[in-house]
C-alpha cells in the first residue's frame, strides 16, 4: 500500500492515485460529509479474583481473535455501500471519491476498510497491522490539510465511535457509547453551528486545483452525496465545495 495521498501533495499523478487506469466505471459518484469510524465492542462480566483496581464494573471482551469490530458510519458508511455495488460483468458500477475531515495519516487506512475482508483481525487482540490490499474505485481527499492558514494550526482528527453492547445469556443491550471527536475550531455566525472552514471561497480554489491535479475528469461527477451528522464538515456556505 502506498503511504499516506498527504505526503505526496501538491500533486499525485495518475500512477501514484487510486484511480482505475484502464477500466472504464459507469458513474463516478462525489460523497462528501461527516466521515465516523464505529467500533462495536460486545462485553460481559469478567470475574476474575486477581485482577486489580477494576473500578465499579469489571468487563472483559467476548470477541473471537479474528473478529470485525470496526465500521464506517456518516458519509464513510454511504461510500463503503456504493462501492460495492457490482454490475453483470463483475466489475464496480461506480467510482467513489470521498471528501471529509480526518487524521492526518488515516487516509490509507480508511480506504483499507472499502474491502470488508480488510476488518478482519483488526482489533485490540493485536497491536501490529498489516497492511492490507485497498479497493481500486475509492479515492478519498482530506480536507483536513486545507484548513491551516499561515501562522494558525489547526488540529482535526479522525472522528471514532465505540459502542458497548454487554451480554448476559441470550440478552445483549447496549452498554454505552463513548466517542473520540475533537471539537470543530469555529462556529457559523448564523446558527452558531459548528463548522471547519470559515473562508469557504479561499478553501474552494485550493480544492478545485488540487482535484484537477488528482482526479482525471473530476469535472465529469454523476452525482453528489451529502451526509451531514453535525460535526461541522457540512453547513449551508460550505456547500460551495461541491460547485
């Protein structure tokens, strides 16, 4: 797997992207939005007479060593259901370029989970991944490393949801939920609503030329998905993006 689109940056030729070279897709779909990783984590009580300081609730992980436990939720869940959507030759029916905030150097492995066999044994029994081969439909830029002015840095991550589901028996509820999401740096002057960018045109020119310089026939987009969660990615003058 190549290393992370960021460090190659201000251009990716056509070789170095993600891009099908040589197969022709039917529609090439734009999702933009709020990108979210989910974690489901199924638990049960641990009784364990050694362990210490196992605070009000002591639970242990009733996963096998190669479960999935990690899936893309927001926008990342919509790509991920139009990427593997096949036509009668066996091929892609689209190709997938996604838009969203996220860590810096997550971009490979965020394309990794397009292919649902990449999830496989990615879970805390193990510390060292290996990479894994990525789709050739999905393309995904982040917005993340337009934001910083001169002078102003700008921390964004990736934004991660985990669900705790405890079982008992046969009975299995939900626990808690606990999200990992940094706050966005503004807020629009219209609804107080949190946003990312505040200077939406200076933003668009840095997108549109980087996207020429990335995506073949960008301006040929089929179709544009916007899913909007609230966490500041998406408001009504950010829109201008997608133009």
């Amino acid at each position: 797997m190549p290393d992370s689109i960021e460090d190659k940056l201000p251009i990716i030729n056509n070789k170095e992207s993600n891009i099908v070279n040589g197969s022709k897709l039917k529609k090439k779909i734009l999702v933009v939005g709020d990108w979210i990783v989910d974690d489901y984590w199924v638990i049960g009580d641990h009784r364990s007479p050694k362990s210490v300081r196992t605070g009000q609730m002591h639970h242990r992980a009733l996963h096998t060593k190669h479960a999935s436990i990690r899936a893309f939720c927001g926008a990342g869940r919509t790509a991920s259901l139009l990427s593997q959507a096949i036509g009668d030759d066996g091929q892609p029916l689209f190709e997938i370029i996604g838009l969203g905030i996220w860590a810096k150097n997550d971009t490979d492995s965020l394309i990794s989970m397009f292919v649902p066999e990449n999830t496989i044994d990615v879970n805390p029994y193990h510390l060292n991944k290996e990479k894994r081969t990525p789709p050739n439909n999905v393309h995904l830029i982040n917005l993340g490393m337009f934001l910083e002015k001169k002078g102003e840095k700008i921390d964004y991550a990736t934004t991660r949801v985990i669900r705790s589901y405890h079982r008992s028996g046969q009975n299995v509820r939900q626990l808690q939920r606990l999200d990992w999401e940094l706050p966005a740096k503004y807020k629009n002057d219209k609804d107080k609503l949190p946003e990312w960018v505040q200077d939406v045109k200076v933003l668009n020119k840095k997108l549109t030329q980087y996207l020429k310089d990335i995506v073949p026939d960008f301006n040929d987009i089929d179709a544009v998905v916007i899913k909007d969660l609230g966490k500041g990615d998406i408001e009504s003058d950010y829109k201008m993006v997608i133009n």
